[in-house]
C-alpha cells in the first residue's frame, strides 16, 4: 500500500532534495553514503519517479554532508554509550538505520505533523525511536524530552530555513535544558545564503534560506552554554575529485574568499 499523499510546501518540501540526493548517490558504484534505504523510501513516497532537478555535484555534496553528520553522532555515542538522541527536522532521512544505535540509546525524530504521519506510513517503527510531531521554533516540545543522559542534536538542511531570532531562541532551549552533550548542524555564509536563492532544486519547493553563520565564533556570543568543538568548511579531496570540473574550479575559487560558503559545525554544552 502506498503512502495517503501528503502535500508538501516550502522549507518541508526541501526533504525531497536531500532524501532523492542520498538515493541518487547510494546507486552510484563509489558512493560514500551507501544509505540502502533512501531509495525505498524515495520509491515508496513517489512509485512514478517524479523528482526534483538535483545536479550531480549537489547530490556528492548532499551526501558528504550526511555522512559526516553520521559520523559524528557514532562518534558521540561511542563515547557515551547511554545517550539521548533528538534528530531536528528529521524529514524522511534514515540516520538512525543508518546508525543503528545500540539498545541503551534513546532516540527522538522531531518535525511538523504532517512530515511525522508521512514518517509512519514510510519506515518501519524502531524500538527506543519516539516521533515528535511538533514544528522546531514551537516553545513545548522540549520539555517532553528526558534531560538525564548526555545528549547529541542533530540538524541537517533544516536550521538555514529559520530566521535568525528563531535559530537563537531554539538554540538556547537546547543548552538550558539537558545538562551536557554536543549539537551538529550544516550552515551557510550570508554569500552562500544568496546564491542559494537561484539554485533550481530549492526554487522550485518555493521554500527561502534565511540564517547564515559567517563567524561560528557569534553563536558562542549569543547562546551562553555552547562551546565550538570542530568548523569544518574543507571538502574531501576524493569526495572533490567525484564533482565536474566546473565544480572543481568554483570550490577552488570558493576557498580563496574569507568567509567559507558552507560549513559543518560542532558545539558543545
């Protein structure tokens, strides 16, 4: 049986670029992600292939930004083995099967209601994996999560979509209310923020990017409690060397501009 459709808009319709990227990219021969689920679940949601118009170099870049946000939270809970996980704006992505957290990890997937029910109706329900149907920047919902075990929050391609008092205000309910633990998340410069407007995938969602980070340090600055572990702004040589040669050439002369385009960042609480 396929999913009841569900009709997708703005920043929420933005899932679909990331789950057909990861898809895309787990067929490939050399792909890095190898997500074996994205497939299904991009099959699943749409059986007749109707997909948004993802380049090739988006779709490498999309991956290499999951795996390693992947890559991070399995470091965090090789550290602390009994942890809490909260996945913001989950969307349809598979970390936690891709993950596959031990037993002693408690696991929440948080995003609007209509994301969640869609989330049902595609995976299979995990044991210690709770749904949190509730928008980010809504005041509530973290207090339905326990705050007595080191906690990792994970972000990918959902902060940005935010304003920047709301990336703020979500931001500081984290660090005041579970006593210690890490939060990964993807930003962007204010530059990258503009180009992002004319990219094509993201047009045509209709959705707008809005927050950008050109110095990781502010954050420190405004939310009193994080602490910046790691910025990584540099691309994996072999990862570069999968992109077309007008990708090559552009992250090149990106790398020359004071302010990187993109980043992964890492902080602490």
């Amino acid at each position: 049986m396929q999913p009841k459709q569900v009709r997708l808009t703005g920043a929420t319709e933005t899932l679909l670029i990331t789950l057909q990227a990861k898809a895309a990219e787990s067929a490939m021969p050399d792909s890095l992600l190898r997500d074996r689920f994205a497939a299904d679940a991009l099959h699943r949601l749409d059986p007749d292939g109707r997909h948004l118009e993802i380049g090739h170099d988006m779709t490498i870049g999309i991956a290499l930004r999951a795996y390693m946000l992947d890559r991070w939270t399995e470091a965090f809970l090789q550290r602390c083995t009994e942890a809490t996980v909260l996945h913001l704006g989950c969307g349809l992505d598979s970390r936690i099967f891709r993950i596959d957290p031990g037993p002693r990890v408690r696991w929440f997937e948080l995003d609007v209601p209509d994301v969640i029910s869609l989330r049902k109706r595609i995976y299979p329900g995990r044991a210690g994996c709770t749904t949190i149907a509730c928008s980010i920047v809504e005041r509530g919902w973290i207090e339905r999560l326990p705050a007595d075990k080191p906690t990792m929050i994970v972000a990918e391609g959902v902060l940005p979509y935010l304003e920047d008092h709301e990336v703020s205000q979500v931001l500081r309910r984290i660090a005041g209310h579970f006593p210690e633990g890490e939060i990964a998340f993807d930003a962007y410069s204010s530059t990258a923020i503009r180009l992002l407007r004319f990219n094509p995938a993201i047009r045509a969602t209709g959705a707008s990017l809005q927050w950008a980070v050109d110095d990781p340090a502010e954050l420190e600055r405004q939310v009193p409690g994080l602490q910046l572990i790691e910025d990584r702004s540099d691309w994996d040589v072999g990862q570069v060397a999968r992109m077309s040669p007008a990708a090559q050439v552009a992250l090149q002369l990106f790398s020359t501009i004071p302010y990187p385009m993109g980043r992964l960042i890492r902080y602490g609480f």
